[in-house]
C-alpha cells in the first residue's frame, strides 16, 4: 500500500490532474465546474431580473456588449429572455447542483466514507467526468448558434420543442453527454458502495451521507433512462420528421403545420420527461439531507436521533419518488382518476420527507451546538426546506394546483427546496469538507459575511414569488405587464430583482474566501471537526489510495459524547476506548 | 495503474455478495437498460392505443427474413456461452473459434437488417412516413446501436484476450461473462421487438 500510496506522484501533470482516474481529483473536478456552472446559471437569471423588474427598459453598461439577436439597444429581445429562461432551469438542474452534489460530494466524500481506496472502476469515473464536461461545452456552445439555445424551458414541451430553432437539437445532445455521464456514475456508486467497504462497515454502520448518494444512485441509474428515450424520439421529430409528439392538425401560428403525418401524442413527452424529473427532484434533494446529517451530528455533538428512520425513510423516499411524476400534470387533461392516484401518492412521499426533516430537528435537542460556518448553513437548511416542502403540499393536491399550475408559486416553491435548501447544503459541504480537501480550513469571518446576508437575501428573493403566484401571476412571462392582474404585483418584481443582485454581491466574500484559503488558509490536522467518520481517519488532503492503512470499523458512524469515553467523539475505525 | 493492486474484487467475487465488481456493475448497467427499452416500449403502446388504425406489421414488414434474423442472434447466444465455458475449461483456442462466430453471427444480424432498411427506403418508407415507421426504424435503430457495440465489446476481447489470459486468466474469464451478460440482454430485447412490430 505504501508504495501505490507514492505512486501517484510519479504520474505526469495531466493524467493526474486533468485526465485523473483518482476519485478525488474527478470529484473536485466536478465540484469546481459544478460550481462554475452554478455562477453561469445564476448569471443568466440576474440578466432575467432586469427584464422582470424594468420591462422595455435598456439594460446599463453591458446591455450593448450583446449581439442584435438577443438585445437591441440594450432592450432584451423576448426570444432572448427564453432562452435565459431555458438555459437557467437546465444549467442549474443538470449541469451545476447534480455535478456537484452527486460528481463532486459523492465522489470525493462517498470512497472515504466508507473506507475504500478508491471507486470500483477508476477509469469509467474519468470518462464520466469528460462525458458531463462535454454535455456542458455543448449546453453552453448553444448560445452561439443560429437561433441561439433552446428556449422551450427545461422542460422542453413537446410540440414547440420539436419545431424550435436549433439550440433544442444541441440541448438535445447535451442532455444525451448528461445521461450517460451519470449513468456510469450510478453504477460506480453503487458498486463502490456493495463492493469496497471496510471490514466491519456493515450497511447499518454506514454514515446517512452514505445511505442518501446510494440511494440517489439507483434513482440515477433507473430514472435517466426514460428521459434518454424521450430524447432519441425528439431528436427523430426534429431531424427525421417523425410524429412521436406531433399530433394530427396541429395548428402553430394561426397555420396548419406542414410537413409531419401527425398521428403522435405531445403529452407522451410530458410522462417521459416527468418519469425522470421528479425522481431528479429528489437526486437534488437527498445529497443534501445527507450533507446536512453530517454536519448536524458533528456540530451537536451528539448521535443523530433516529438513524435507522433517517435509512429507512430515504429509502422508501427513493422508491416512491417513482410514482408521484404526473402531478406535474394535472392540468394535460389526463383525467381524474389518473390525478386522484398520483395526488395520494404525493402525500404519502410528503411522509418520510418530514420524517427526514423531524428527525434533524430532534437531533438538535439536547445538543451542545458548535456554531461554525457550515452548521449555520446546515441549521437554515432546515426551515429553508421546510418552507419548501410544505408549499409543494397545495400543489399536489389537485384542487389547489389548478389556480397554482405554472405561476411563480411554483418558482418560489421549488427554489426554496433547491435554492436556500439545497445550495446552502452544498456550501455547507463545501465549508465543512474543505479542510480535507486541501489541508486548510476556510476562513470563519468570511464564512459568517457569507451566510447571514445570502440567508436574508434569499427570503426575500423568494417569499415575494409566493405571493405572486397566489395572485395568479404566470411563470414564464416575458412582459411582466401584459395582464392587468399581474400589474398590482409589478413592485415586488423590482424589489425581487434588488435582491437576487445583491445576493450575486453576497457570493463575493465565498470566492474570496475559496482562493484565499487554498493557499494562505490555516493548516489543519486530519481531523479539524473531531468528527468521527472515516474520511477524518486519512491524512488531509488523502494520498493515493487515501489511507495509510486500511481502517476497520468497530462502530456505528456517530458515536458522540458517548458516556464514560474520555474524548466527546469515538471514531469509527478506532479499535480501543479513547 | 496502480489501481489493479489497490482495488478488492475485480478478478474474485466479494465473499458476501458472491460476485465481481464488474459483474454487479454491468447488472446495473442492464437494470437501467430495462427502464431505457422499457421506456420505448411504453411509448409505442400509448402511440398504438392512441390511434384507430395501426398497421399490421406482418403486412408491411418481411418475416421470414426476420425469422432468419432471430435464430442468427439466438445462435450466437449460445456461441457466446460457449467462449465463455471453453475459458472455463481453459481452452484458448475454443474460446476463439467461438468468440470469432459470435461476432460473425452478430455481423450477419446486422446485414439482414441492412437489407430490410434498403428494401422499405427502395419504397419510399421513411421514418417520416408514419408512426408505425417510426417505431420501427427508432426501436431497430436503437436495437441496432446495442448490436454494434456489443460487436465492439466482443471484438476486443478477441483480439486483446491473449494477453489478458496469460496475465489473468480469472480476470479475462469474468469481462466475457459480463460481456455475454450484455449480449443475452441485446439479444432478448430482439426476442421482444421481433413479435411486437414484425408479428402483432
């Protein structure tokens, strides 16, 4: 082991840090374009909240750096504002949260965790990476080409995605690159975790971090295919005129369409698309409750309360998470009795979401809080979540969803879940793994000037949207005063606006501290938290090969202020009483 | 790389799970196969009953040749249970012979098919003409894509397999049996595309 321990210096530059098979190398790969991509998305919405809080206005200073095809003058071009649209939803969904939550977390954290030295494939982690980052350069390449990306939503509805501009078709192959990438990513995940860990990590003794990126797994590895069917089918509509989503007649423009037999069913893209999405919402959400266990039972240290309903909650979550899709769908026409089955669904999956969410509350009780960075990330995470859980009840009741359907009710529901739920998950993860990563620990004063104003900032970006859609203001509109019921609204627009700019500013003290500490950051041991978890058991950063010698476990994951041990923590792999 | 030495399982089964790394992970890979064909299908059924008239495939498609088609895969099934038996028995040089015909097998497939495409294109049917064609050429096609790469797959191990099987012969034993794995699965979803456009 020593000797495969050094034997990843003798390796060039770029094979080991470009084209790495080392799954912390390819997970901070992902972690860092995940990132990037996160900064792009969130670009492309603040150059929406200018078009939403000053409709027809110039935007200043940079408006007239864009071509004729997406502003004149400075004044955004409706097409252009779809796109944004378009290209915000799917860059952040697939190609900045999922890449850095499962790609980077997973793979960074996921072989330590359980005590491997690496993934079970090496090599089909490397092309995964490159399969996501190709997937990327086209979803971002799109903006240049005739027409510029697609502009049918990240939802791409079947039948204007079929007969839209080009950017679909390259949205299209971009998504295939995504699929595959995390296909094989599943299956190492899986494996890894079957396969490779230490002697005496039984299932039960495994971190909830554990449990949440092998469940998300089989929800990768089952779910994503669907979606690549839908896919091959729109890219037959579009490039050999088939009727998969075109149904006979269809009238676009005041004008029969030419060109297609017809005969196909648009909704049919809708059960393809949603099969993958809602399982998607949950690949979104589940890294980040076990971010968060991490980080709550470290910094409460004491054991999290009810480990086995945390396992067996995300368990049945990740099975149900399959049949809950067509409440995106009330409003198809699909029928009632469609809509009542998929209604009881939905409450039942809202069970074991709170019990979750209970749970990590409970484990607060009684705790002696450590008050740092990432705990103060992980604690927001809970109301954040909370309040975008139980928003998404009206919405899976079939009733309320009729006023609800496709307003920014819905925006402000499914952001709270991802936005200050799952991002701050990922910040805390970021704060909180860091010092593994690197060596060095961030710095707590940056940490706190990030949290609080981004914690303030983001209620008050999506509160306001609440409020909107109540008011019945719809999703993706354009020209927010087109409809005199959305006029007395217009306000909050500007006030939203202010805010997701500032919020863009609150990022500034995180980048700063991000760079700042990877070289000037205070050196730490292996285990700066006095965590018990095996990842702290390695050096920091982990050598090739991650541990100096293969741990054995003894224990379960969160043995904290255990009574009678001398040390508030008992690690894993620790054979003797401490 | 190193990687061979640091990573437990890959040539000798877990002793819990009772299998290899690659053998659970290309499970995986066919569970969400499944779901990927399995999503095609289910969109042909709701195209299907969607529609009043649905042309008989027995009608418009060439069954005989079809038939042929069929027992070309099933045949190269069993050759390829037969590469994977002879490394069992420790013979190379079965293991060749029947790891070559797998792959003329799986190469004649792909000629018949070529032949049938060329037939409908020769009279004007594209996958534009209806949906029926559409279905058919896009579940073909895919099908199609699986047989090459498993072509791809078996090829490698043909022409790369000496040296594995000097340097590890467990190892090389176990990628053909995952490769045969893949291979049972592209041919059993021939057995289900065979009846549902060609027959029903």
């Amino acid at each position: 082991m020593s000797h495969d321990a050094s034997h990843g210096h003798e390796l060039p530059f770029w094979r080991k840090y470009i084209f790495s098979v080392d799954h912390k190398v390819i997970g901070i790969q992902y972690a860092v374009t995940g990132l990037l991509f996160l900064f792009f998305g969130f670009c492309l919405m603040m150059l929406m909240r200018w078009q939403l809080a000053y409709p027809g206005q110039p935007l200043p200073f940079i408006g007239n750096l864009f071509s004729e095809t997406a502003m004149i003058g400075g004044i955004m071009l409706p097409e252009f504002y779809n796109q944004l649209g378009a290209m915000h939803g799917t860059i952040m969904v697939f190609l900045g949260v999922v890449p850095l939550a499962v790609g980077g977390f997973g793979n960074f954290v996921l072989p330590l965790q359980i005590g491997a030295p690496d993934m079970a494939f090496p090599k089909l982690n490397m092309v995964s990476y490159w399969l996501y980052f190709t997937g990327g350069v086209l979803m971002f390449a799109s903006f240049f080409v005739p027409g510029g990306a697609a502009q049918s939503g990240w939802t791409s509805y079947a039948p204007l995605s079929v007969i839209a501009s080009s950017g679909q078709t390259w949205w299209l192959v971009g998504m295939a690159f995504l699929i595959n990438s995390s296909l094989l990513g599943s299956i190492n995940f899986i494996v890894t975790t079957v396969q490779l860990r230490a002697p005496g990590l039984s299932f039960s003794r495994l971190p909830f971090f554990v449990w949440s990126q092998f469940v998300t797994s089989f929800l990768l590895l089952l779910a994503f295919p669907p979606l690549m069917a839908a896919a091959v089918l729109q890219l037959m509509d579009r490039l050999a005129h088939t009727s998969f989503f075109m149904p006979s007649g269809l009238v676009v423009n005041g004008q029969v369409l030419e060109g297609f037999a017809g005969g196909g069913n648009a909704v049919l893209w809708q059960h393809l698309f949603w099969f993958l999405a809602h399982p998607e919402v949950y690949v979104l959400i589940l890294p980040a409750m076990g971010i968060i266990s991490e980080i709550i039972a470290c910094n409460t240290r004491k054991p999290l309360y009810g480990y086995k309903a945390l396992v067996w909650s995300v368990v049945f979550l990740g099975f149900m998470s399959f049949i809950v899709w067509a409440h995106h769908m009330y409003l198809t026409g699909m029928g009632p009795n469609l809509s009542a089955f998929f209604q009881v669904t939905t409450m039942i999956i809202s069970i074991p979401s709170i019990v979750i969410l209970t749970t990590l509350i409970l484990s607060l009780w009684g705790g002696s809080i450590r008050f740092t960075t990432p705990m103060l990330f992980a604690l927001a995470f809970l109301p954040m979540f909370g309040i975008g859980g139980l928003t998404g009840l009206p919405l899976g009741l079939n009733a309320a969803d009729i006023h609800l359907h496709d307003t920014y009710y819905v925006i402000g529901h499914f952001h709270y879940v991802v936005a200050p739920g799952t991002i701050f998950a990922l910040f805390a993860g970021i704060y909180h793994w860091f010092p593994k990563a690197t060596g060095r620990q961030m710095n707590n004063f940056l940490g706190k000037l990030h949290f609080w104003p981004s914690f303030v900032l983001m209620n008050f970006i999506f509160m306001p949207m609440l409020i909107q859609g109540l008011a019945g203001v719809s999703r993706r509109l354009y020209d927010p005063m087109q409809y005199a019921h959305a006029q007395p609204t217009q306000p909050l627009n500007v006030f939203i606006s202010i805010s997701a700019w500032c919020l863009g500013l609150a990022q500034i003290p995180f980048i700063v501290n991000f760079f700042w500490s990877i070289f000037k950051g205070k050196k730490t041991d292996q285990n700066p938290w006095q965590a018990t978890t095996l990842e702290w058991t390695a050096p920091s950063p982990p050598p090739h090969g991650n541990f100096v010698k293969e741990p054995v476990v003894y224990r379960g994951p969160y043995e904290y202020s255990v009574p009678g041990q001398k040390n508030d923590f008992w690690p894993q792999a620790m054979k003797e009483n401490n | 790389m190193s990687e061979a030495g640091l990573i437990k399982h890959i040539s000798h089964p877990h002793p819990v799970t009772g299998v290899t790394n690659s053998k659970l992970g290309v499970w995986c890979f066919l569970a969400s196969e499944v779901m990927l064909f399995g999503g095609l299908f289910s969109a042909y059924i709701l195209l299907r009953t969607g529609v009043t008239d649905w042309p008989r495939g027995h009608e418009i498609l060439n069954v005989p040749l079809a038939t042929l088609n069929t027992m070309v895969l099933i045949t190269s099934s069993v050759t390829m249970v037969m590469a994977w038996a002879s490394l069992q028995m420790k013979s190379l040089s079965k293991y060749r012979l029947y790891m070559t015909l797998t792959v003329l097998l799986g190469l004649a497939f792909l000629v018949v098919k070529a032949f049938e495409y060329g037939h409908k294109f020769e009279h004007h049917h594209f996958p534009s003409t209806d949906n029926f064609y559409a279905t058919y050429f896009t579940l073909t096609g895919l099908h199609g894509l699986h047989v090459i790469g498993g072509i791809v797959v078996n090829l490698y191990f043909l022409l790369f397999g000496v040296k594995m099987w000097e340097k590890e012969p467990d190892q090389l034993a176990g990628r053909v049996e995952a490769a045969g794995l893949y291979w049972h699965f592209v041919d059993l979803v021939w057995i289900f595309l065979f009846p549902v456009l060609y027959l029903l």
